[in-house]
C-alpha cells in the first residue's frame, strides 16, 4: 500500500525553495515529499539518510528528533531551522545537532 501524501502550506513552501534553489520544479517536488518523510521518520525514532553537504561532501547520517531522545539535549532559542528552510537532527554518531538544507536530501530509508 502506498503511503498518502498530504500537501499542506509548509510542504508548498519546501517546494518552492527547493525549485527556486534547484531550478527544477521536479526535483522540488520529490525533494519536499523527502523531507516530509525524514521529518517523520525522525519524530518516530531514528532516521537513516544521506545528503549532501554544503561543501560538496557526501554524507550518510542516522538522527532523531524523537523528543523521548532529544529532550536532554534542547537548549533551544525557540526559532525553528524551518525558517531557515533546513531541516534538523540530533546526529547519532556525532552527538550533537545537525542541520540539512532541504534540496540536499538525497536518500532516505
């Protein structure tokens, strides 16, 4: 069964700028429903992903943002990444936060 998209003001927002970032309003299509699903995947556990670095790196990344996880570790300012249009994790392996810009998303598992 596949699972059901639901486009919503946020969701429009990560396609746009991904498109503009992009030039592709395909790949801003594809690229926001990714994120939709990481963001899940990470509220509900840990997130398995690669992406590409601003420098050009690529980079395979297991995080969370499950609050069971990551309450221990907010020390938040109240802003989200979102305004910034990225995306962010608790990094597993680095134990710290991370972020991601949302046209780098290249895979999620």
């Amino acid at each position: 069964m596949n699972p059901i998209t639901v486009v919503n003001r946020q969701s429009l927002k990560r396609v746009r700028i991904i498109a503009e970032r992009t030039e592709s309003i395909k790949s801003g299509l594809i690229k926001a429903m990714m994120i939709a699903e990481l963001k899940d995947k990470l509220d509900k556990g840990i997130a398995h992903f690669i992406f590409t670095k601003k420098n050009g790196e690529v980079r395979e990344a297991w995080g969370t943002t499950s609050p069971s996880f990551v309450e221990k570790y907010i020390k938040g300012t109240g802003k989200t990444r979102e305004e910034y249009n990225t995306t962010v994790f608790f990094d597993i392996d680095k134990c710290g936060w991370r972020s991601l810009r949302w046209e780098s998303i290249i895979k999620v598992f």
